[in-house]
C-alpha cells in the first residue's frame, strides 16, 4: 500500500465481524478492493484497537474516516446493538490520529453502496429487470438486509444527489400473516414479550423461528446455531426446511411493508450475510408471494424489482460512496 496517497479509512461493523479497507474517493469506484480485511470484533476490546491493528497490519496513515455501525448512531456516539462497544466519534478520532471521522449506521452505508452497484453485483428475486443504478431522474430505493441482525434503510436521490436514510427499521413490530405465524408470535411473545421483526428474520431469528415450530410440535430442538439449521435443511430435514420457509415469507412481507413506508418503488435490495446462505430457498420461496401481496397495491407491487446483494463487501462499498461524497 502507498500511504501517500489520500486514501480514506472504512470500517463495516456488525455484530459479528468488523471490516476494514481503504477508499480512493476520487475514483469512479472508490473502493480499493485490494485493502479489505475482516477480524472478529470478539478478539477486541473496541473499535479504535480493531481499526489500529488493521492500519499497522498494511502500514496506512488516512487522515479521514467513514465508519459504518451496525447500531444507532446518536451524535458522536455509537451502540452496537448484538455487541457491547460503544463508539464515541471523537475519541475514536483522536485515538486513530485522524483529521475528521464520519460515524453513519450501517443501513446508510448499505443504501448508499445501492449507487455503485452494477447489474453483476445482484440476482433478481422477481419484478422488473435492473441493470444497475443510472444517473438520470429521482429515484428512491428500499435496503432490508438479514445477518446477525435485520437492518433496513432507504436511499433517495434528488437533482442528482442521494440521501442514504438511517433506520432501526428492523425493530418494527412483526405482524402475522398467517394462523402459523400467529401462533409463532404467541410463542415469542411469551419468551421476548414485545416481538419485532429482528426475532424472525435475522441469525438468531431463524433459531428462535426453528425453535417456536418445535414446540408447537411438541418437541424440544435443543440448543442450534443458524448454520446447523440451514445444513440440516440441505439434508432435508423438515422443520428446518419449514424454519426457512417462514424466514422467507416473514422477510418478503417486512420488504413489502417498507416500500409502501417509504414509497420505494425503484427497487428493494437485499445485503447481508444470511442472504446469500439462503439463497437457494429464497428464490423459490414464499418471499415474493408475500412482497406483491398488499392488497390494493398488490399491482404495483408486482413490478418492483427485488434483488438480493451478492457483492462481496457492500458496507464497505457503501461507506467508500460516502466518503466519495463527503467534502474534503
């Protein structure tokens, strides 16, 4: 790496993992794929020792920042809502040497790296064909992505520039569609209390999905992780596969919401790192079934394009578009 160069520090931050990279923001496409490395944020104490390690690992010096946290970001401050650091901006600043820091949810990142993702970069889930994102007209954009936890956002674009939407969208109250989903809700509800759609669609949403039908079953599944739910389904367990089946038709019904919230009707795009697991149900479940049904709209809702995110790192990209559209 040259360090001269005017690069800009990114970091992705979930509750998992944090990711970092570099970002040349006078580029076409800023993000220097070349830079990214991923550590689990359990191996430190904050993210100011994270971001450390990773400079001194590839010997850079930025003297700018954009941080994307899977959290509420409140000020200068941050809480990772499935991990215990809190991020404050200006110490985080000042620990890491640098001349400015831009501390955004992960969700704005998310939607902001819907403006440089290409065609190649997704795989349709039903609706119109994109072919990428253009440059012409306003155009407002749905995020809804699944991972350790359910992040959602929107993006706007007005005379030319865009406006990533920070939410906690993910923690709006699921709502039942069906006898077997309201019997799930009662389930939850008697173990979490109030019951948002994060308890459904989410890492931990699918054990606790998984979990609910077994005891409606009658049966126990002891303690699971995601990944044994989704390698038991690949054997053709059938609670499992029905787990995943829910999961889908849950998280079709939340995107449909989301665009009559925020009239997204350009296109709903789906990051996190479940999606690309479940892919091979999500295509052929009941997610757009669920999407399009909404009643009067159900027309309209048949022509938006739902499209599941297969790039590699899009917090990343989605912060490097931030820091390309952040005055220097």
């Amino acid at each position: 790496m040259n360090a001269s160069t005017p690069d800009t520090l990114l970091a992705d931050i979930g509750g998992t993992n944090a990711r970092f990279a570099l970002a040349a923001p006078q580029l076409e496409q800023p993000l220097r794929e070349d830079s990214v490395q991923v550590f689990s944020v359990a191996d430190f104490p904050s993210l100011a020792d994270a971001a450390r390690h990773y400079l001194d690992r590839i010997g850079a010096t930025p003297s700018a920042a954009v941080f994307a946290v899977a959290g509420r970001v409140d000020g200068d401050e941050a809480r990772i809502t499935n991990h215990p650091w809190v991020i404050s901006a200006a110490r985080t600043r000042q620990a890491l040497s640098l001349e400015r820091l831009q501390l955004v949810n992960d969700f704005a990142a998310q939607a902001m790296a819907v403006s440089l993702l290409r065609a190649q970069d997704v795989v349709a889930i039903g609706g119109n064909a994109w072919r990428g994102a253009d440059e012409e007209g306003d155009r407002t954009y749905a995020v809804i992505g699944a991972g350790t936890g359910l992040g959602v956002g929107g993006l706007i674009r007005r005379d030319g520039r865009y406006y990533p939407l920070q939410t906690e969208g993910g923690h709006v109250s699921f709502a039942p569609g069906t006898p077997e989903e309201i019997e799930i809700l009662q389930r939850l509800s008697g173990e979490f209390g109030r019951v948002s759609n994060e308890r459904l669609v989410s890492g931990s949403g699918l054990v606790n999905l998984h979990r609910a039908l077994s005891q409606i079953a009658g049966e126990d599944p002891g303690p699971l992780q995601p990944a044994d739910i989704t390698a038991m389904a690949r054997e053709g367990d059938a609670r499992c596969l029905r787990a995943i089946d829910v999961f889908c038709a849950v998280y079709g019904a939340a995107a449909g919401d989301l665009v009559l919230t925020l009239g997204a009707w350009d296109g709903v795009f789906l990051p996190g790192g479940l999606v690309p697991r479940l892919m091979p149900w999500l295509q052929h479940s009941g997610f757009r079934q669920r999407f399009e049904h909404k009643g009067r709209f159900s027309p309209a809702m048949a022509r938006i394009p739902t499209l599941a995110v297969t790039h590699p790192q899009p917090g990343l990209l989605g912060a490097a578009a931030l820091a390309r559209h952040t005055p220097r």
